[in-house]
C-alpha cells in the first residue's frame, strides 16, 4: 500500500521492522504479565485512588474484566490488551498514566510496538460476526463507558482523533451505522467529518461535541443519558442545504468554542497567534521573502511547532532534499547543535520518529497532477491536515514561457485552494517574490506572479530582512492579509545559529499594527514638513 511520492521518516527495512515488531511482542509479553486485574488488588482503598486517578469511578469490575483492562503498579498505569482477533494470541499494549502538574491532569500513552506500528482497535476481539451497528470512540476509557451506560458495540481508535488507519477499514466493513464520538473538542469534530468520508457518508452518524454532549466517560461520570446522546447524532451526509436548520447546531458550536474555532495555536510563536489567531484546516497560507533570507528555516519550525502538536504535516521539499531539511528539522526539535552532540542523537532522533511527519520524495520539476494525487493519497493514508510546498517556481521548472508560466502558475494556485477546501486540509505555499530594489521592503504585490496568488490566499504573510525601528539587522515577520478577522501585523524574529531557530526573542516584543505604524509614520512627516515640533 505503500504509494510513490510519500515516504514516513525515517524508513526501515523489513527486517529491522519485523525484529522490532518480536521484541515488542516479547516486551508487550512481560509486562501483561507483571500487570494485575484492577479488582484483585489486595488493599481496596488503592483500587479506589487508582480508579479517581483515572476518572473510572463510576466504571464497574465487569466492565473492566470484560475488556481485559489491566494495572501496572509499578508504572501507575492502566493496561489495554492488543490480542489478535485471529488467534487471541498478544500483539502489544497501551499503557496509560496521569501526569499532574498544578490544577492540571494529563493523560501520557504509551504504546508497544512504537505508535505508528500500533494498529489496535481496542475492543475488537468482542463484537459479534452479527453486530451490524458500532460507535467509534478516540479513546479506550471512553469504549468502556459507552460499553457500560448503553450497551452498545463499542472500539477505540489506537490514535485518537489524529489517525484512521486504512489498515484498519476491513474491520469496519461489517457494520451498517457507524457512530463516530471521537471526543469534546472541535478537532475532534473536524476529524470526525474527515474519517466519515473514509468510512463512507452514508453509513456514518457524528456526535457533535458541546456542553451536553461531553466525551463518553465525561457523560458517564456525569450520569447523562448516554443511548439519548447517541440517538441525538448528526447524519454525516447531506447533499444540499435546505435551510438554515442544518446549520444551526454548527453554528451554535462555533460561537461556543470561539477558541478551538481559531485553530491550533503556535508554541514557539505566540505573537503569530495574536495576529492569526490559530491554525485552521481548510486554508491556504502564502508565504514569501528575500533570497537568502531563511524561507525554509523559518517555514520547517512553523510545521515542526504545529507537528509537535499532533498535525500530521506533508513536506513537499522541491528545492532542498529530504536529508538536508530533516536535518534542519531535527536540530530545531532537539535546540542544540547535535554536530556537537553526536550521543545524543540517537535519543532526539527515537522521539523525532514518533512525530507524524511525512516527505514527498519529489525533486525539482513536477506536474502538478502527481502531487495532488500524491496528496490525495497521503490524506487517505496518514490523515494528513497540513501540507507544506517549497517552492511554487522551482516545482514548475523552466520549460514555460513567460506568459505561459504565469498562467500555469495560477492554474497551480488554484489547484491548491481547491485542494485545501475539498479535503479540509491547510496548505502553506511557498513562493519566490519579485526581483525589486533591495531597499524596497516587500509587501503583498511583491510575490511573483498575477494577482491570483494573493486573492486565493486566506493569509500571507511576509519574512523581512530589513532594518527595524527598534534596531538594525532584524528580521521580522509581516502579516499582510488574514481572512479569518483581519487583523495585520509585524513582529520581530531573532535567530539562533545553533538551534537554527526563528522563535521570538523572550525579551517583551511589541506587536506593531500596520495602521497604526503608517499614522506614526505620517505624523512624523506631517511635523517634519512644516518644520514645527510637537509637545506630548
């Protein structure tokens, strides 16, 4: 199933995967063995603790034996069973523990074999061959809760909400309604709508996540009526819009979750989300600036923040290739230079892996009908959200004429925008500007091509390597348009040589509003021209 074009990082070969996958089965072996029912703990007031520690109160012993769940006492934590549902025999395991920090608790999984090998639909080996309805849950503690409140035919996607895999879809084919309650977020919805289209629309009904409908544990501990929940949710298809009804709800969840409806928020660069708001799937970001001056440093830490974040990200590197940008990547993972390092490498690269990153392994010149089937591809294999292209010009080649390249470079943009809306999906273009006067700071007519580029945009933003009010030598970050609300802007960046790094200096960065900064601007020259001063 492997297709050209898209390539996990980093490759392995058969035999170190299928050496990889028996020392898994050998450890997932050991430590099922070390583990203890939860009921057969000897004192009851730590089977109690263990149980609010998780938010299992309200889930009984018969559940819990019914799905095999386990404890580990010695890692504090939960067990979930991968068994074949061939043989029965142990392929893996999930383990689950909760992290406090503060007020906060947050739930660590770890998985054996590694996680883009895990491959478990937890609760499997417990449906009928004459089951024909399912409810789809992102979380195994949320399988056991709609098993227990409604008695439904329940199973647990082994990623959450980040990933379908296609490997998983036979499993499926049995099943005449499909319920999907992946969660109680809006990622969770979007990712909802994204895997009922694998599953197929018309056998598909979503849960919309809000304050009434909580995620399947939640609704439990709450004592809701869980089969009310169910019996409440969206079909997935409709192939017109009758009237405003339809949308209501939707609505409704949007104004609710202003927050989620903004997108994911950037880490490494919190004055980009006071300007952008978020990442959002569905749009189109172009992004340009000056020869030389770090489109493709700045470009891969923009993807690597969202990527560290669960978003599964696409590389389309036609300029520069795969080693030398992973490379780049690694070094912005990890912070350091790893040259310097070389025993560190293993360990940032083994947690560098488990990112749900993907190359292209295209170079130079293509047509763009192989990379949008290539990213159609990668959407329906990794569930991919974010593509990132470097760069428009150098995927087009040279063979185009003048004339011609600027219509063929529309006809490109426009594929993209059509891709982006179609699959839910952000693609971030990359795009060379102009040749114009060094001096000349750029601005949104300065990217290369007709006015197509920057009207499909939902945002542009712009790198600058100019000198700065606050100091010489900067370079900064420009907004020059933002579809979502609208707001533009300027920030500086500070770069680090050994992190190869653009996140914002930690010193208070003033966010500067180009309003703002254009009647500063005029002011200045207003005094200037008449020669006057003015008094504060």
């Amino acid at each position: 199933m492997r297709h050209h074009g898209v390539t996990p990082i980093p490759p392995a070969s058969s035999e170190e995967t299928e050496e990889e996958m028996r020392q898994a089965r050998e450890d997932a072996r050991c430590i099922w063995e070390r583990a203890l029912p939860l009921w057969e703990l000897l004192d009851e007031k730590e089977t109690k603790e263990t149980k609010a520690l998780f938010g299992i109160s309200q889930v009984t012993d018969a559940t819990l034996k019914r799905f095999g769940v386990r404890y580990l006492r010695a890692a504090r934590s939960l067990v979930f069973p991968w068994f074949s549902p061939q043989d029965a025999t142990l392929k893996g395991l999930k383990l689950l523990r909760v992290e406090k920090k503060g007020g906060t608790k947050t739930y660590v999984e770890e998985t054996l074999p590694r996680f883009d090998s895990y491959r478990n639909l937890f609760g499997l080996p417990l449906i009928g061959r004459r089951d024909t309805e399912l409810v789809l849950t992102g979380w195994e503690l949320d399988a056991l809760a709609l098993h227990q409140a409604a008695g439904v035919a329940s199973l647990a996607l082994p990623r959450g909400a980040s990933s379908l895999p296609p490997t998983l879809l036979p499993y499926l084919e049995q099943f005449k309604r499909i319920t999907l309650w992946l969660g109680e977020d809006l990622r969770s919805w979007e990712a909802a709508k994204l895997f009922a289209r694998k599953l197929s629309l018309k056998r598909c009904s979503l849960v919309r996540p809000g304050n009434l409908h909580p995620r399947p544990l939640e609704a439990l501990n709450q004592g809701l009526n869980v089969t009310k929940i169910l019996r409440s949710a969206l079909l997935a298809s409709h192939k017109s819009i009758i009237s405003f009804r339809q949308l209501r709800e939707e609505v409704f969840g949007e104004l609710v979750n202003t927050e989620q409806v903004s997108g994911v928020k950037w880490a490494r660069f919190p004055e980009l989300n006071k300007l952008l708001k978020g990442h959002r799937r569905g749009e189109l970001t172009i992004f340009t600036g000056p020869t030389g001056s770090g489109k493709t440093t700045f470009i891969s830490e923009y993807a690597l923040d969202l990527c560290m974040q669960g978003v599964c990200t696409l590389w389309g590197s036609f300029e520069i290739n795969n080693v030398r940008l992973a490379k780049i990547m690694l070094t912005q993972f990890a912070g350091r230079r790893l040259e310097d390092q070389l025993e560190l490498y293993d360990e940032w690269a083994d947690r560098f892996e488990e990112l749900p990153l993907y190359f292209m392994t295209f170079h130079g010149q293509q047509n763009i009908k192989t990379v949008i089937d290539t990213m159609q591809h990668a959407v329906y294999m990794y569930d991919i959200t974010h593509v990132v292209v470097d760069n428009l010009q150098f995927m087009m080649g040279h063979e185009h004429l003048s004339v011609d390249r600027l219509a063929a470079q529309d006809f490109i943009v426009g594929a993209f925008r059509k891709f982006a809306t179609d699959n839910t999906c952000h693609i971030t273009l990359i795009i060379h500007p102009r040749k114009e006067d060094d001096e000349k700071e750029l601005q949104t007519a300065s990217i290369f091509g007709s006015a197509k580029a920057s009207q499909e945009a939902d945002n542009v933003l712009i790198l600058q390597d100019r000198k700065l009010v606050t100091g010489p030598g900067k370079r900064y970050l420009q907004v020059s348009k933002n579809r979502f609300d609208g707001d533009v802007g300027i920030f500086p960046l500070e770069f680090s040589k050994a992190s190869l790094s653009f996140s914002s200096s930690k010193s208070k960065v003033r966010l500067k509003k180009i309003k703002e900064e254009k009647e500063i601007l005029a002011n200045k020259i207003v005094e200037g021209g008449s020669g006057a001063s003015k008094k504060p």
